[in-house]
C-alpha cells in the first residue's frame, strides 16, 4: 500500500484554491458589470461626446481585464507552487500585494471615472433642480461607496493584515 504524505497543510491549499478561484474570474466578471454600466449610460446619455468617452473607458477597462487576468495566470512558473513552495518553481515577489493592489487601484480608478461620466451631462439637463441635486447625490453615493472599497483594499492587502489572515502566510508573505 502506498501511503502519501502531504508537505502542506490542507486548509493552506484550500485557501490557495479559493484564492485562485477569485482571481481568474474577478477580472472577467467585473468586466461584464462595468460594462453593462456603460452601455446602459451610453443608451441613455446619446451625445457624440458622452459615446466617444464611454468607447475610451470600456477600452481601459478591456486593458485591465486582459493585463489582470494574463497577470494572474503567468504569477508563477508552477502553478502549485503559488501553495507548495517544496518544489520546483518561482513566484513573483509578493504576488497578492504586486497584483492585486495594482488591480485594485485601477479597478477603483475606472469605477470612479464610470461613475462620474455622468455628471457633466446631468448638470447641462433642464430639469427643476431639486430633482438635479437629487440625481447628483445619487451618482456621488456611488462615489461614496468605491471610496469605501478602496479604503477596504487598503487595509485587506497591508502585509501585515495579508500574513495574518492567511493560514498559509502565517509566518510571513510568499
């Protein structure tokens, strides 16, 4: 009978996976919400100026989807060894932090600027202005709230908070 003994602890790989997981279909999947976001606003906004604004954001965020997701394949030269570091291969240098903070920041700069592409529009409507300010409030609450999540992805990927909410990395980063 062949017995095998792993080298590393079971709930590290587990984790590993899901993180895996995350970051292959994060990219792809943000992609196909931001853009249904602009071209619901390029629906309803039809000015040549708001169209030609919206082609170069949805450009941008093709950019970091493909840049995210090559990033994310190409982090180590084996793949198990992003989980067991008892074998052959190498990572970049602190993967979670150089890919994913990168990621995130311009993820956060694109839903900023997706969020107010609409303003300038909304400001030139003839509308009462209570219903303007309202409408303003509106899109600055989802300011509100990408500045939320960037305050999030800060604190979440300090190495500090990285190393201690991994069980993996609980002796230190990769």
């Amino acid at each position: 009978m062949i017995q095998v003994r792993l080298a590393v602890n079971p709930q590290s790989v587990s984790y590993y996976f899901q993180l895996i997981r995350q970051q292959k279909f994060q990219p792809p999947t943000l992609f196909c919400i931001k853009t249904s976001i602009i071209l619901f606003n390029a629906s309803i906004f039809q000015t040549p100026k708001f169209r030609l604004v919206s082609q170069l954001v949805w450009c941008m965020t093709l950019v970091w989807m493909i840049g995210t997701f090559i990033g994310t394949i190409v982090q180590c030269s084996a793949p198990s060894f992003f989980w067991d570091k008892n074998q052959d291969g190498a990572c970049i240098p602190n993967t979670l932090l150089t890919i994913g903070l990168t990621s995130g920041i311009i993820s956060c700069v694109g839903d900023v600027v997706i969020l107010l592409m609409p303003l300038p529009v909304l400001a030139k409507l003839n509308m009462a202005k209570r219903t303007k300010i309202g409408l303003t409030l509106l899109f600055i609450l989802g300011l509100l709230y990408v500045i939320c999540l960037a305050v999030l992805l800060h604190h979440r990927n300090s190495p500090s908070q990285i190393a201690s909410s991994s069980p993996a990395l609980s002796d230190g980063l990769p």
